[in-house]
C-alpha cells in the first residue's frame, strides 16, 4: 500500500513544477508510505510515489517503476492476487525475465503487453497512474469496488492527481473552494465523494472500476472516461451457492494473505470477520487479532465477543480501547490530518486498532467489509426496501426512497439547517436526487430480468454504502501506516454474490407485511434472515455465537461524547457561513438529541476550519 503523485504538463514539454515542490506534495502523502520515497521526471511529466513495503521488502520494487524503454513510467498504491496467473500470461507474449516479485512490475509489464486491455485481467485492489511517452497520454485506473482512493484535477492545461485530495489541493496554482453542492449531500450520506464528485470544487475521484485517459486534442486537455469492470446480473436458481460461497470466499481470503511484512486480523466477533478469522487460522501459524471498542460494554458487545470467538478458535487477540478523551482527540486531529470529514464515528475505532496493531509490528491486516452489501447483511434497512420494491416494483422512486431512508440529514429539513446561499447553490439538492434516481436505474438493469425487485435496493448500497466505507478504511488504516485488505469486497466474490438469487441473500419472514417507517427504522421480527448463503456456508465452522450474532451498526456511544466538540460549531467561521444560526443552536445546546443533526454539522465546521478558518 502506498501513496502516488503525479503532475503532468499538456500545456508544455517541462513539468509544471520543480522537484521541491513535487517532493513537498509528495511527502504530504508519508503516512501512506513510511518505507520509501521516489521521484521520477521525464518530458512534461513528474510521478512521485511513497512506499509501504509489503511484498518483495526489497529495492526491487521501489517506484516509480519505468519501463525497459523509459516509454512507461508508473506509480501504484494497491496488492494483486492474481500475480502469478498474470505473470504467466504474459511470458507467453513477453519472454522477458522478471527482475523482481513485485506486484508492481507485474502492474507494469501487463500494461505494456495489453494497454488498456490490462485493467479487466487485474484482480486485486488498486489505483494506479501510468505516463506513456510515446502517445503523451496519462491513464488513472481503480479497481472494481473502489477499495483504493484516487483523485485529480485539471488547472491550466496540467493534470495533477494523487491518492489524497490533500497534494492537490496544496499545488501552488490551486486555491481549494468548497463544493457546497457535495457540502449538503454529505450532511444527508455522511459521505465525502459520490461518483466523481467530492467535497472541493474541481477536485474529482475516479470512480470504482473506471479509467480517466488525458490526451492533448486540439491545444486542449482531452478527458475520456471508460469503465473496466461491470457487475454480474442475478440468476435465478441457487443450485449448489453454498458450496460455491464458502469456495469463493475461501480462495479470496487465501489470495488477500500474501505479504512479507507481519499480517494480522480484525475481528468483532461478528459473522464476517469471524469467517476470515476462521479461515486465516488453518492458513496461517500463530495469527494474531485485534478489536476495538469503548470501555465499560456488555457482555453482547464486540469486545467481548471477540475475545470469546478468539479464545474459541485458539488465536492470540489484543484490543484498542477507546475511550471518551481518545474519541474527542482522535476525531479533528483526523480531520486535519486528512482534510475530509469523517463518515461515521467508526472511523477513529479503525485508526485506533489500526495504531495498536501497527505499534505490534503489524503492516498488513485482513477485515471484513464488504459483506453487509454484497450477501444482504442490513436487517432493518433491507425489510423496508423488501417493502418499497413490494410498493412500486418498477422502481420510480427507488433511489430517492434510498436516499430519504438512509438520511442523516433529511432532504426536507434542509432549509432549516442550510443558510439560503448555501442550499441555492448546492442546487435546493435536485442534483443529489437526480444522482440516487439514476444510479438506482442503472442498478436495475445490471441486475437483470431474474432479479428480485429488491436487488436493484441492493445494488445501490454497494455503489453508495460500500464505496464509503471502504474509503474509511482505507483512510482510517494508512494513517496508521498500515494495508487492510478485504476479501469480501474482492470482484471475484462480488461477481459471485450478485449473481446468486435474493432468496440466497435474504428472506422478510413476517416482517414483509408488517406496518412500519418506510425509512427503515421497524421493528425487525426475528424470522428476517440476512446473509443466508453466508450462515450456511459456514454454519458448523465457525463459532456458533458469531453465526447468528446481531449485528450492532455503531459500536461506539458516540451520541454521549458529541457533546465535547459541539462548541466547534459556534467557533468556526465556516459553519456560520453555511448553517443556520437556529441549527446551530439547537446542536450546540443538545447535541445527543439531535445527533443525527450533530456528527455531520460539526465534522464540516471541523473541515471547513482546516481550508477556510
């Protein structure tokens, strides 16, 4: 796992910028890779890379890593589970010896043999830059389920990108300015990118399973947009899907371990992280796992559940706690340090065990996002969209149901919260519902003509809920210094998943017919089963109390400690331009009560004081 950089000059021959300043926007990027830094300049074009060394520990696999001709230089922060299989296919059209065994030269050599072609035989997690000299074109990749981060931007006819917005926004010719539209549709997802778009205004993300190919076409900067990777449509038989499951899941987990640097595991003590635990187990001699958690639970929560599903599966188990003054500290220095709001309170339990497992001598660990999405794993959330497929079959009002279901902020309390300016500019949000109606559309016909009607609800929250919180991990983990790696959210097991039909997934029982809030917050019935390819996939292999565990959304009591970064709202500069003195009272005076209000109006005050304070 690394950190890229990279500037590239269409406007010129020369980069744009000198080496000290590549260096100094490059080592904004050092949490990322504590192990090594390089720099690289050819033409108009300037990569820059650090390292986080986890497969072939040697030199050999430092970047920039440059072609045998200087045609093609590439920088790549991600792990390839198919290296083998690749570097096969290509001997047989390249004889070439390999100088090393890292995944990156392999990432290299595909390009150069296949071009473009080479993204679709990836299998791994990745966002990646390569320069091709030769046809003076810049290709920026991620992988299918977006677990690595990659953004850019176009000033002046240079193209700058890297794996944070943080280098960019810090480029000399760039002065960072709010998205407000992006603004308002956090306070409503808690997420700080949907689709390319992100918090700051020019600042885009390349979306998961696409490539943004630059060109120079005519005196101007030319941008073409291709996806690699497309989701499987639903079948409608289950013949043998759980052998099938516990194969596929089995073979990604055993993929995701290879590394030479120390690997452990997170684990909650749920159903998903205990199946990789299990799994890890017969692989690996003396795993070790990790959980967080605050002080003080109960018997049911992931602490003690984890130390119990660890004691049965006989692994060593250590834990991160944290407690009201970590979560008060830990949460701006956060923000600062990654110039982006945080998307749930979860997200600083993940720094935190990511920080202990690190300070063990701990670089890569494995954890279990990823499954929730893709083998419905949302109880409540799913009953209520069970509902609205029942409803409106055809999906009329899908996504803007999903958006108003799984709101922080509802659309229609906007005006009370959003200053007129600012909910004007975000466009009063008809941008964010024109977002959610055509991508659950979209979803729809990916799905196929056996699906469920319910499948395209759930295909949207692997575009949305998926993409997010593997972004929080990403962010939680490397500023910890350390590679989490998921196997679940692998294209394997996605393509696997998405195939199965949704009696394989989820079943309502009783709770299908029964009245409630079409927002999802219904009292679940205990026959509602999730992830029922999963439980029985592995149901006898795995300790019995994670097989049937509940599964518990926010660890944290975060809702009692908002209180202590509230008065950031009244401080900040920012927040009074954008919010309403009325919101800001009423978060400030009770933020636990309103804490649905609170969590996304103070981390963007916290946000809007790093850039605009």
């Amino acid at each position: 796992m690394c950190g890229l950089f990279v500037s590239v000059n269409f406007a010129g021959d020369r980069p744009a910028i000198d080496d000290a300043t590549a260096v100094g926007l490059r080592d904004r990027l050092a949490h990322r890779g504590p192990d090594g830094a390089g720099l690289w300049r050819a033409g108009p074009a300037v990569l820059a890379h650090r390292r986080l060394a986890v497969v072939d520990l040697t030199d050999a696999g430092a970047q920039p890593m440059v072609s045998a001709d200087g045609a093609v230089a590439l920088v790549y922060n991600g792990e390839l589970y198919n290296d083998a299989d690749l570097r096969a296919q290509i001997r047989r059209l390249d004889p070439r010896p390999f100088a090393s065994d890292c995944d990156t030269e392999t990432v290299l050599r595909a390009i150069e043999v296949f071009g473009e072609d080479a993204l679709a035989r990836f299998r791994g997690m990745y966002a990646l830059a390569w320069w091709d000299a030769r046809r003076r074109r810049l290709t920026l990749a991620r992988d299918p389920l977006g677990v690595k981060p990659l953004y850019y931007t176009e000033v002046g006819g240079e193209v700058v990108a890297a794996s944070e917005p943080g280098p960019i926004l810090h480029h000399p010719r760039l002065s960072p300015a709010p998205n407000l539209a992006m603004l308002s549709a956090y306070l409503t997802t808690i997420r700080t990118v949907l689709g390319e778009d992100t918090l700051f205004q020019g600042v885009l993300a390349v979306e998961p399973g696409s490539l943004v190919r630059f060109e120079e076409a005519r005196g101007r900067v030319s941008r073409t947009v291709r996806w690699h990777w497309t989701p499987a449509p639903a079948d409608e038989v289950d013949e043998g899907a759980e052998a099938r499951t516990r194969e596929v899941v089995g073979e990604s987990l055993e993929a995701h371990l290879r590394a030479d640097a120390p690997l452990c595991a997170l684990l909650s003590g749920g159903l998903d992280s205990t199946i990789l635990t299990a799994l890890a187990r017969e692989r690996l001699d003396g795993l070790r796992t990790y959980a967080a958690g605050a002080p003080g639970g109960s018997e049911n929560d992931d602490l003690a559940c984890a130390a119990a599903v660890a004691s049965e599966l006989g692994v060593a188990h250590e834990r991160a706690i944290v407690d009201r003054e970590a979560f008060v500290q830990s949460w701006p220095e956060m923000v600062r340090a990654m110039g982006v709001p945080l998307s749930t309170p979860n997200e600083t339990a993940i720094f935190a065990v990511a920080s202990r497992l690190r300070a063990d001598g701990c670089v890569v660990t494995i954890s279990g996002e990823g499954a929730d999405e893709l083998f419905a794993g949302y109880a409540a959330p799913t009953v209520a969209a069970w509902r609205c497929s029942r409803a409106d079959p055809e999906g009329a009002a899908g996504g803007l149901f999903q958006l108003e279901a799984n709101a922080w902020v509802p659309l229609g309390a906007k005006r009370r919260v959003l200053r007129e300016a600012a909910l004007d500019a975000a466009g009063a949000d008809a941008p964010l519902v024109e977002r959610y109606q055509s991508w659950f559309a979209e979803a729809a016909r990916q799905a196929g003509p056996f699906a469920d009607p319910v499948e395209a609800h759930l295909r949207l929250l692997q575009r949305v809920n998926l993409t997010g919180l593997l972004q929080r991990l990403d962010s939680a983990t490397m500023l910890a210094g350390v590679e989490g790696r998921t196997p679940f959210a692998d294209a394997v097991v996605a393509h696997h998943a998405q195939g199965l039909p949704i009696s394989m997934k989820f079943d309502p029982g009783e709770a299908a017919g029964a009245p409630g809030d079409a927002g999802g917050g219904v009292a679940v019935a205990a026959e509602v089963r999730t992830k029922i390819a999963l439980r029985r996939a592995f149901r006898g292999r795995i300790p019995a109390l994670a097989l049937d565990r509940p599964k518990a959304s926010f660890p944290l009591p975060f809702r009692e400690w908002l209180a202590d970064q509230s008065p950031a709202l009244r401080r900040s500069r920012f927040a009074r331009e954008v919010f309403t003195p009325e919101a800001i009272d009423a978060v400030s005076a009770a933020p636990g009560e309103h804490w649905r209000l609170a969590w996304p109006m103070i981390n963007a005050a916290l946000w809007g004081d790093v850039w605009w304070s």
